[in-house]
C-alpha cells in the first residue's frame, strides 16, 4: 500500500471532523454561497466560518472567485458532499 494514500485520506476526514465544517460542505452542496449567506444559514458568528472555511479551503475541499468585495465558495468536488452527507451516517 502507499503511504500518501492514506495520508491523504487522514488530512480529508480531519477536514470534515467538525460538525460545522459538514453543515458547510452540505450547504455548498446546493451551490456556491457568499460568507454572509454561509453565517444566516447556518446562524453562525463569521469569525467562526472565516475559521471553518479555511480549513476547507487549506484542505482543497473549496473554490473561491472573487466578486467585487465579495468572495464566493464552492465545492471542488460534488463527492465530498455526498460523502460528508451522506444519510447513512446516521444509522452508525
């Protein structure tokens, strides 16, 4: 087996270990969202999501574009979302 591999798969999962990183994920899911619309959704402080995003970001879970003063998230890859969410972590 290779190493990296599993590092890699280490570095993902510490990513996700925080349930406001997943309601993250989940919620940019549905499509790119500004830090604003993340912090009404989700009824968190911003500093806290600045925090949170990053993390995603550093893990290249996330995309960003600027618009004007504004910078957009997305997700690099729709499985993460499917991964992160995924309804059957509920019958664990």
């Amino acid at each position: 087996t290779e190493p990296g591999r599993f590092v890699a798969a280490a570095d993902l999962l510490k990513a996700l270990a925080n349930p406001h990183r997943v309601a993250i994920v989940d919620l940019l899911a549905a499509g790119p969202r500004r830090v604003h619309e993340i912090t009404e959704t989700l009824g968190l402080d911003q500093p806290l999501v600045s925090q949170h995003l990053r993390v995603l970001r550093d893990a290249r879970l996330l995309g960003t574009e600027r618009q004007g003063k504004e910078v957009v998230y997305s997700l690099t890859d729709d499985h993460i979302a499917a991964f992160a969410t995924e309804s059957t972590w509920d019958e664990l």
